[in-house]
C-alpha cells in the first residue's frame, strides 16, 4: 500500500458503477490512494464527463445502463488510445472480456473482489501513468532545449541587424558632423530611432528569457500569450514573408503560459516549413478564436487527405527534413494541459484547432 500511495497521490480517477451502494463503499476505498475522483453511475454519463476532462486512470463495471462498460471502453479508446481502463467483472463475464482485451483496456478486477489481486492491478497501472507521465515531461523539455536552439539563432540575427544599422548611422552621423550638417533634429531623429530599436530588442530577450522559466498554471489573456509567442517569432516571420492576421477577443485561458507557447511555435513553424517547401508566394497566417477555442490556419496547400489522421504521431512528417517530434509534442503538451489539439483541411491549406481550458 505505501508503494501505491507513492504513484497514486498526483493521479486522479474517473469511477463508474450503477449500484449506488457499492459505490459509497469504493469510493472509500479509493480514496485511500487517490484525492481526485469523480463518479459516474452508467457509462453514457462517464462518456460525457471524460469528453469535458481528462483522467489518470478509469475503473468501471461491466453491466450498467444506458452504456456499458464495453461500450464506453471502445468510445474512450477511440478518443485517446493510451487511456487506461480497468474493468470490474463477474467470473461469467468471459466471452465479454475477450472482448475488451480487443479493445485494449489494461487490466480486469474479478468479483467478488479479491483484496490483493485489486492492489496488485491498481498498483500496476498507477505505475504505467506515472512513467508514462515522466517521459511525456522528459520529451517536452527536450523539446523546449530543441527551440531554444533555433531561438538563439533568431536572436542573434536580430542583434546581428541592429549592430550593423547601428553601425551605419553611426558613420553617417559622423560624416553629417564633419560637413556641420548635423543638427538637432537630426540627433532627435536618430535617437528615436535607437531608441525604439533598442526597446523592440528588449522585449524580445525579455520574452526569450521568460519563456524558459518554469511557470505554474494560471489564468492568462489569450491575446497577450499569443503576442508573446508572436514577439520570440517577429524576426523568422519578416525573414520568411509571412503575413499574420490575427483577431482575438479578450478573454481569459486557464494554461501553462510557456508550455502552450511551445505548441504555439510548433504550430507556425510547421506552416513556415511548409511555405517554403512549396514555394507559395502570398503566405498568410490567421489566428482567431471562438471562446476558448483557438484557430491557426495557412493557405500553404494542406495535408494528404490519407496522411493527416497521423500528422500528430510520433517520428511521422510529412516534409522533407524534420524529426516529425514538434506536433506530436504539442499533442503531449494538450494532453498534459487538459486540453486538445487537432487538425482539418480548409480550401488553401490547413486549420489547427486547438482547445484550452476556459479561465473566465
């Protein structure tokens, strides 16, 4: 039990059981181990609620009403194949167990229920989340080491531009001071000039700085956080042609600001990938929003048709060069998020469809 404890504390639960009675009595049970469960009391009602959260670990019955622990495991496993579920079932349940080991649940619980054997299975699973769960963290920092590389370089083409303009003005203001042509306007001028240069350069190493902080989960304006990710991309964006429309309303989301950056960035740097790949000419981005729903799109040609349900599995790519890790990052961050990301093809390109958790 102390080695359950150590893997279930972080980890919460979505429990599904008709029997009202029996269901107090688990709920005790569970909650020895776990500090976030919800309850469901037929599998159409646990539907619903997995639809609006995500869960760790989903215990139900086999027979209830309306839907069935069948069902209901296929229709998870559809939305998230990964999802773990385990069923409880009577000994004359076989033929329907065969049935789910189909489906890919991870485990079974015998009734009546057998105290170890019920340990033993919670505490397997609980493992597999918990490892799972420290990869998925691994990967997504090294994804973030991965985009600092590529924001050094963005970087530093920036200050390599003002350095170089700094440098120009300084000898034409030298020449207008030889020639006395210099005066003070013209020194107004050019210090404005500096001046808003040296401020623009600023916020980009302040956004660059704070975008590798470990940040906690907060409530944040959906137009600052996208005008901050657009900030670390203002220079790699004028260098490739792009035009960014963007209409955003003011509204709040509940997120992990830097993590949802990351996505932010996969996403347009995927579209920047395929602009040039593709050589398009009029290259537009827009960005919008529906509530808490958010919309990026490009007119860069879209996706295969037979190829676009894989765009976010691991090592898959469609483009020439690439790992293929960037989308399949920003479906693990959603994931982590509690949220969802996915992907259609519109007339002229594709369409990301990226939903977060409303802070309003």
């Amino acid at each position: 039990m102390d080695e359950l404890l150590k893997y279930t504390k972080n980890l919460n639960l979505l429990y599904v059981e008709d029997d009202k009675y029996l269901v107090k009595e688990m709920t005790e049970l569970f909650s020895n181990f776990f500090d976030d469960i919800e309850i469901a009391y037929n599998g159409e009602e646990a539907l619903n609620l997995y639809k609006k959260e995500k869960f760790d670990i989903i215990i139900s019955d086999i027979k209830m009403p309306k839907m069935d622990g069948i069902e209901l495991s296929k229709q998870i496993k559809e939305i998230d194949s990964e999802q773990e579920i385990i069923i409880i079932s009577a000994y004359n349940d076989s033929n329907k167990l065969m049935s789910l080991i189909k489906i890919g649940i991870s485990d079974f619980i015998l009734k009546p229920l057998d105290f170890q054997q019920f340990l033993q299975t919670i505490l397997k699973v609980s493992k597999n989340v918990y490892y799972k769960k420290s990869t998925q963290k691994f990967l997504i920092q090294q994804s973030k080491l991965a985009q600092m590389g590529e924001m050094i370089d963005m970087v530093a083409h920036q200050w390599l531009q003002f350095l170089n303009l700094l440098s120009m003005k300084t000898e034409i203001l030298n020449l207008e001071n030889q020639e006395n042509s210099l005066n003070q306007e013209k020194i107004n001028k050019y210090t404005k000039e500096f001046l808003l240069e040296i401020k623009e350069l600023a916020n980009v190493l302040n956004e660059f700085r704070d975008f590798f902080q470990e940040k906690n989960k907060e409530k944040v304006s959906l137009n600052t956080i996208l005008n901050s990710s657009l900030i670390l991309l203002k220079d790699y964006l004028v260098k490739n042609f792009i035009t960014i429309n963007m209409e955003i309303e003011n509204i709040k989301i509940d997120i992990y600001p830097n993590e949802f950056k990351q996505v932010i960035l996969n996403i347009i740097n995927n579209m920047v990938d395929a602009f040039n790949e593709r050589d398009i000419e009029d290259r537009i981005i827009k960005i919008y929003n529906d509530k808490n729903i958010l919309y990026i799109e490009d007119n860069a040609g879209g996706i295969d048709e037979n190829l676009i349900d894989k765009i976010f599995d691991d090592n898959f790519t469609t483009k020439k060069t690439g790992s293929g890790k960037g989308l399949y990052m920003s479906k693990l961050i959603m994931n982590k998020l509690d949220g969802d990301i996915k992907v259609e093809n519109t007339q002229n390109g594709v369409r990301f469809i990226i939903k977060v958790g409303n802070g309003n």
